[in-house]
C-alpha cells in the first residue's frame, strides 16, 4: 500500500534533504555602489525590475535553490516577518537560479507571498552582476542587499558558510540603521 504525500508533508520535506554547505567563495558588492539593474521574471511569468522599484529600499535575497532546507527556513522566517520589513517601507525579493514554475510551487508551499525571481536564463546572470556567483555548484551565494530608493546599496551581507542563516534581528537592526538618517530628513522637512 503507498502512502499519498499532503501539502504539509511536502512542506516538510527540507528537514530531511541534504544539507547545502561550503565557505563562501564570492565576497559580493560593496556598500556604497550602484546596484546593478535587472530584469527577472516572476513566479506568474511577468518581468519585474529592480527600477519598477524606485523611491522605495529594496532588500534583495539571494538564496541558493528553492527546496533546500536552509533556504525554506530563510525564506519562511521573511514570510513571517513581512510586517517588520514593511513597517519599516522596505519592500523585499528573493532570487534564486530556479525556474517560475519551482517559485510558484514552493512559493505555494512555504506561503510566500513576495516576490520570488528566477535568474534562470541566463543561469545566474543578475547574481554574477552582484558578484555572489558559485560558479562550482550553478548557484548563488546566501546574500543579502539593501538597495535604497536611489538604486544605491545600503547594507550587504554574504553569509561566510553557504548554510548559514543572517540573524533576522541583527538583519532589522541594520535596515533600521541604514534607514535612520532618511527618517531624520523626513521629519526635518
């Protein structure tokens, strides 16, 4: 007799996937620089640019592949706290080398309701621009960029081991300290 699989067995199956593991081998953009334009699609299928973004911080998520254990924690932990990053006006996207149909999948699963971009073809064209490309695995480092309303990076973090996870609170303390000195200017105005 085979036993059918339920939506919440599916979600759970990270917990017994191999664990992803390596130092990192790309250190990333530094604070300070352009953020590189891109234009990725969407789980639905429909292109969305980091310049459809504006005026508003973006914090980008680079994770290694949809399904792996530390990315579905990662991933859901943002899910959980998305009234922390939008109470704080910051908008947030992951990116990841898999295809639409894997994000609207997983995206299904995990109950993640922002936007996941595929940087399938080319493979890692946009995280090569953001210099977290592992060319030895096909896939992104673990990378976090804030990218202000002007397009310029605020805040970076390459996680040193590819399995581990920024810390969500020393991630909020950081968006709040990069996004203090622009709260000081509206309230001057």
């Amino acid at each position: 007799m085979s036993e059918s699989l339920e939506l919440t067995d599916v979600a759970e199956l990270y917990r017994d996937a191999p664990k992803m593991e390596g130092e990192r081998v790309s250190g990333g953009l530094a604070v300070g620089s352009r953020a590189p334009e891109f234009t990725l699609k969407n789980a639905q299928g429909e292109p969305v640019s980091l310049s459809d973004y504006a005026g508003r911080p973006v914090l980008l998520v680079f994770y290694p592949l949809d399904w792996s254990p530390g990315c579905s924690q990662q991933l859901e932990l943002y899910q959980q706290e998305i009234d922390e990053f939008e109470s704080r006006g910051i908008a947030v996207i992951g990116i990841s080398v898999d295809s639409i149909y894997s994000h609207g999948a997983w995206a299904a699963v995990r109950g993640i309701t922002f936007p996941l971009l595929s940087d399938f073809a080319p493979r890692g064209a946009v995280a090569r621009q953001y210099n977290i490309w592992r060319e030895q695995d096909g896939f992104s480092e673990r990378a976090l960029y804030l990218v202000d309303g002007g397009g310029v990076i605020r805040y970076a973090h390459v996680s040193p081991q590819l399995h581990h996870l920024p810390d969500i609170y020393e991630v909020l303390a950081a968006l709040d300290r990069v996004s203090a000195p622009e709260k000081e200017k509206e309230v001057s105005r």
